[in-house]
C-alpha cells in the first residue's frame, strides 16, 4: 500500500471512505470493484460529472482514450503490489485539454484514490531548479499530510507525508498525543482549538509541529469533526506553511526597507488599474502621501481613486490626460489638489501606463511631487516682471541694464524720447553707437570703472543741452560675469533752481544782515531805556515815596490828608514794581545761562514752606514729587517757581481746603513738569492774554498783582528752549506744564 495516503483503506467504512473522498482538498475518487465515487474536485479536474462515469471502466476510457488497456494493466499491477509508488499520469479532460496529474491510491477491494493537478508544476520545475534557493522552497510541490485523531487528541491514524515530514515513523506518531507534537505556547491552545471545532464542526487555525530532530514546522490546520466507525474523529488536512511564513517574513522585512525609504522621500507613488471604460482604481500607494496631502493612505485606499483630491477645476484635464495614455507611454502634469485641511497645494505628477496581465487591463504607475513652493515663486516671479517692466514703462527717471561689454540690455521707455529712437532699436547697441564720439568714451570710460572696481559712483553729466545726475552700479549674478546697471535724473530744471536759490540766499543774506544790524540798534536802545528808568526813575519814584512818608507824619488830626499820603504811598510803590518787573524782563532776554542740576523738588518745597509760614491762618495740602531734577539756571528755576507757586497760593485764598501739587509726567518719552491747584481758575477762552505782561484774568481787588509773573515765567522757559502751557476751568483751579528743552 502507498504510504502516502492517509490509512489502508481495505474493509474500511466505504460511508467514512466516502465522506473522506468529499471533503479532501484534492480530486479523489473510490473504486468499489467497477463501481466509481468522485468528489467534486475530482469532476473539477476531469470536466466529467459523477453521473456520466458510473464505472471504473468508463472512467479510464474517458481519461486515458486510447491507453486505456494500458492504464488498466497498470493499474491491477499497482494494485496487487499495494500501490507501492506514486505515479505521474497524464489524462484528457472532457474539454479536449490534457493534465499532468499526480496519482496516488491505497487499498484492495475498496480503492482510494488521490489526484493532484501538477501540470502547473511541472512546467514550471526547470525554472525552480534555476531560481534562488528561496523561490525554489516556494513552487516546490508537497502533499499535505492529514491526521485522524480521537476526541482525547490521540493519533488513530497518519497518511506517510505526515510522518516522512516530521520526521518520525508511522508507528511513533501513533503512540503519542497531538499535545506531544507542538511547542509547549502552541500546545496549552489545543483543548480551546478542539472544543471550538466540537461546537462549530471545523475550524481553521495556524498552529506549530516540532519535527524529531527539534526544528518547528509552521502549518496550518484545517480540522472537522467526522463520524468514524460510530464514534467522532477530528479529521485534520495539515499543510506546511513553511515557506509563507518565510515570505511573510521576507514581506515584512521589504516593507520596513519600503517604510523607511517613504519616510526619506518627499513624493509619494501609486499603482492603479483599469479594465475598459472604468475609471483607474488605486492598487498600492507609498511615500510621503499623507505629508503631501493630509490623508492617510488608507483613507485614500478607500476612496479607491485619488481622484477625489484633484481640483475641481482641474479635475477633467487630469482625467483626461490619464484615461488617453496607451500602454509604453508617459506624461507628466502639473495640477492642484485640495488638502485635507482645505490648503491648496501644487502637484507635478509624472505617470506611464502598462499592459496588465488581463486581458484589456491596464496598469498606472505614478510619482507625485509637491511643487507649491516652486509654483508661488514662478507666480512671484511673474508679478515682479510685470511690476518691473510697468516700472521701466512709466519710469520719470532713465533706468538702464548694460551687460559686459558695455551693451544696453534693458532700458526705461523714457529713453526713447532721449535718443530719438525706439526702444527695440536702442537694447543691444554700444554706447559709441548711441552717443557722440567724446561723451559715449566717457561713459564708457566710468562704466568699466564700475565693472572694475565694483564700487558704485554718482556723476553729473552734460548732453544735448541739458543737466544729469547718473548713478551706477554693479550686479553680481552667480555664475555670471558682473552686469551694470544704474539710473539717470534730469536735473536741469534743479540746476536752475540752484542758481536762483543761490542769488535768493545771497539777497537773504544781506538782509539778515542789515537787519542784524537793525536789531542790535534796537537793543543798544532799549538797554539804555532801561539804565534811564533804572537810574532816572528810581530816584524821583524815592522822593515820592518819601513825601509821602513825611506828608502822613504831618497830617495827624487830618483823615483826609493821611488818606491821600497812604494813597500816594501805594502808587508809588506800585510804580517802583512795574519798573523792577520791566528791567527783570530786560534782564532776562540777555543774561547768559548758567546749566547745571537743578533739584526742582528742594526750591518748590523750599517756596511752599516760606509761604504757608508767611500766612499761618492759611491751611493748604501740599503734594510735591520727591527727587525732580533737570539741568536748567538754577536763578531762573528759582524765578520760574517763585512766580507759579505764588500765584497757585495767592489764587486758592478763597479756597477753604486749598491744595497745592508739583509733579512731573512721561509723554511719550517727554519729561512734562507741572504745578497744579484748585483755586480760582480762569476763563480759557482768555488764554492769548495769560503771558502777555501786565495783562490780568481777575480784578485787583481780589487777587493784587501788576500782571508780569506769567510773562517772566514764559521768557525763563523759552530760553530753555522749552514750552509751558495752561489748563483750567473757572471755580475749579489750575495746571500749569512746562518742558525744558535744554540738557546742558
């Protein structure tokens, strides 16, 4: 008998030699003395149904034609032998067509016989003994081997593959249990595999068999429960799974190399197919996929085309470009595809189309490219073109570009007017052709200089008439020889402006002189009407004061008398005032700056104190700023303050919770100094007459005063280059700002 089959099949079961024969995954049939049963793979492989052989007679006439005699003797041969080979048949097909098959039987009376369609395999042996040691283990044809185990997973039964494969005999695997064949993580699954099979009647699962000498045999188990000889078997179909483990193992290994170059590129590629009118079907897609479009690849996959992210705009264009390549040729495009956060991008995409293996199927291969960058720069390229160029059109100056030889290249268009010809006339001539003999060598002449030197020149030039100024300069473009270039103004109509702003400032210059002089007149006269009211006036004003003085003293037991002596006392000395203000005005126009650090906080503190001390029924709140200095006269700081302090403690006399505050504010950068209290106030609308001296807001007789105080603090604060300016509302007070311009 051949070993290679699963039992000895002579007096078995002919119900359990049947079901056998079903369920195979080979062509298999069973010769009950003429009597032919075959399974459905068997029908398969002949194109004969199992109603139109019904003996074995007819089945070897069918298959074998005219050999069949010949089959016949071979086969009562083989039998009585035991079937003790394997044998390689060729048989014809109901179609006409041959096979090579693979021949194999067991048993006397009741025959069991394998079938296996290897012609594939044997027109393709000469190419495995030739190829590399791993594809020869992949079309290396085997047998599977098959177990026949009880419920407690106990071998009743093994065909020869299944112990020629692991190694034992026959006899050994019989002796042990399924559990003894697999590597202990594979074994403790066993009775949760069996129990499965026993609920579902068969199950599929890949699992591990340990070969005698050690080594471990990837398979996978194909197991059903069968009825035999009236109990239940697991019948298992085993098949090596030896070398696709090893492929998937290679697989895994290509797509790691495949994943780590995705991960370097910048494009992605796709393979896509297509039968007919259908549109292209994504088959595989890699590299950087999702960095280029926001989707993953899978997403994509899914979608079956990545049509689905191209422009709509765009969309036809690419469609149709694809849809017309035949098989040889290639294209490239360029599109826009919408990412998956809705950012447009550009795509350069170079594709070739294949002959599939189908019939009518063609295959896609493309590479995609992001080329967004690019494009933006191309588009900014352009709108600088299109600005430069509008620029030359409209220019009001003369705008050129020469190359190294001293040739126009590209010229504003305003240098038509000037030469008196075309621009497509004056670009590619030499200056010797555009200009006369002396003034194109001079030009030649400073643009060799620029090219030589590389250092920029500004020149005034004379031609036909009228007045230039040029200014020019080099380019430096890699890879190129320096190129010139430069702009020329007309400065014709500026020169003669020169000329006359010359002889105007040459008028001016006289006049300012003249009256320069006029001015230092007027001064020599006014110093010496202040030495007269200085010397002139005091003297009488002294006298007066004096008889004043001597006309009360006269006048006692006379009301009337001391009432006009006091009067004529306060007049004179009212007049003695005016005249100290005027020459302190005079004074301050001419007296020379002394700038050093003034501590403006110390001098107002100082004034406040001498104040609230000279009036002791006075209750004022002072706030000063600690630590103010600037760099002033101190005199005239002094001044400045005396005459703000005084007037904020003399217009809040009425005021019954008086305060008095000095600070000092940031304005944009600008120090603002201030005095601030909440007097009397004024009228804003009288504002042109607060600095104008003895101009007065409010009557004497509420508030004394002759009206110079503001007027002095003006003239202080412009001779330090400073302003001062008033805020205030009637009832409510006043703030006075000033800024000193003058840092020393």
């Amino acid at each position: 008998m051949n070993s290679d089959l699963p039992i000895d099949f002579s007096g078995r079961n002919l119900e359990l030699l049947l079901a056998l024969v079903e369920h195979i995954p080979s062509a298999a049939l069973v010769v009950d003395d003429e009597r032919v049963y075959c399974n459905r793979n068997a029908e398969r492989l002949t194109g004969y149904s199992g109603s139109e052989v019904t003996t074995f007679t007819d089945w070897l006439q069918k298959i074998f034609g005219s050999a069949h005699a010949e089959m016949r003797a071979l086969y009562e041969q083989d039998r009585a032998a035991g079937f003790p080979e394997t044998r390689e048949l060729m048989i014809t097909r109901r179609d006409g067509s041959c096979r090579m098959v693979e021949f194999t039987a067991a048993g006397r009376e009741q025959v069991f016989c394998l079938m296996h369609d290897i012609t594939e395999r044997k027109q393709t042996e000469c190419r495995l003994l030739q190829s590399e040691i791993k594809y020869r283990n992949l079309f290396d044809s085997a047998t599977d081997a098959i177990f026949i185990l009880d419920l407690d997973g106990r071998f009743i039964d093994v065909n020869r593959t299944a112990h020629v494969r692991l190694g034992y005999t026959k006899d050994e695997l019989l002796s042990m249990h399924i559990s003894q064949l697999d590597p202990p993580e594979y074994a403790a699954r066993i009775p949760e595999r069996l129990q499965k099979v026993r609920e579902q009647g068969e199950a599929v699962f890949e699992s591990a068999h340990l070969r005698k000498d050690g080594s471990v045999m990837p398979v996978e188990v194909n197991c059903r429960l069968h009825e035999y000889e009236g109990g239940q078997v697991y019948f298992s179909v085993i098949r090596d799974i030896s070398e696709r483990k090893q492929a998937e193992l290679l697989l895994l290994e290509s797509e790691e190399r495949y994943r780590r170059f995705s991960s370097l590129t910048t494009d992605y590629i796709y393979a896509c197919s297509r039968c007919g009118e259908k549109p292209y079907t994504v088959q595989w897609m890699g590299g950087a996929i999702e960095q280029i479009t926001g989707y993953s690849m899978d997403e994509v996959m899914a979608w079956g085309c990545w049509m689905e992210i191209v422009h709509p705009d765009d969309l036809q264009q690419v469609r149709s470009r694809l849809l017309a390549l035949a098989p040889g040729e290639s294209s490239s495009d360029e599109f826009r595809i919408i990412r998956k956060d809705g950012e447009i991008r550009w795509i350069l995409e170079v594709s070739r189309c294949e002959q599939g293996k189908s019939p009518g199927e063609l295959l896609l291969y493309g590479a995609s490219r992001d080329v967004t960058k690019r494009k933006n720069t191309e588009t900014a390229l352009r709108e600088v073109e299109t600005i430069f160029n509008l620029f030359l059109e409209y220019s009001p100056v003369y705008v050129f570009f020469k190359d190294e030889n001293i040739r126009a290249t590209r010229l504003s268009r305003n240098f038509e007017k000037m030469l008196g010809m075309p621009i497509d006339q004056i670009v590619g001539k030499s200056m010797e052709e555009l200009f006369p003999a002396d003034f194109a060598r001079k030009v030649v002449a400073d643009d060799r200089k620029v090219l030589r030197d590389g250092v920029p020149i500004e020149i005034e030039e004379e031609f036909m008439g009228n007045s230039y100024k040029t200014f020019k300069f080099p380019i430096y473009l890699e890879g190129r020889p320096p190129l010139l270039a430069g702009f020329t103004v007309d400065i014709t109509d500026l020169k003669k402006a020169q000329r006359e702003v010359l002889n105007l400032n040459n008028d001016l210059e006289r006049l300012v002189a003249e009256r320069t002089e006029a001015l230092e007149r007027s001064n020599e006269d006014l110093a010496g009407f202040c030495y007269a009211v200085s010397h002139e006036l005091r003297a009488p004003i002294a006298r007066l004061q004096g008889f004043s003085v001597m006309l009360r003293e006269a006048s006692k037991g006379s009301d009337e008398t001391a009432f006009l002596a006091s009067r004529i006392e306060n007049a004179s000395s009212q007049l003695q005032s005016v005249v100290d203000s005027i020459l302190m005005l005079s004074r301050l126009s001419q007296v020379d700056l002394s700038l050093r650090e003034v501590n403006l906080s110390e001098i107002v503190a100082r004034k406040l104190e001498l104040l609230v001390a000279e009036n002791p029924e006075r209750h004022v709140e002072l706030i000063i700023r600690k630590d103010v200095t600037v760099v002033a006269d101190p005199n005239l700081m002094d001044i400045c303050l005396d005459n703000l302090l005084g007037n904020a403690f003399k217009y809040t006399g009425q005021t019954s919770a008086a305060v008095i505050e000095f600070g000092v504010l940031d304005e944009s950068g600008e120090e603002v100094y201030f005095v601030r209290d909440n007097g009397a106030g004024f009228d804003m609308s009288y504002y042109e007459k607060l600095y104008a001296p003895f101009q007065r807001l409010h009557q004497h007789k509420e508030f004394p005063g002759i009206g110079i105080g503001l007027a002095t603090v003006k003239r202080i604060i412009e001779r330090h280059d400073g302003e001062v300016w008033a805020e205030s509302r009637v009832g409510e007070g006043a703030t006075f700002f000033f800024t000193l311009g003058r840092r020393g």
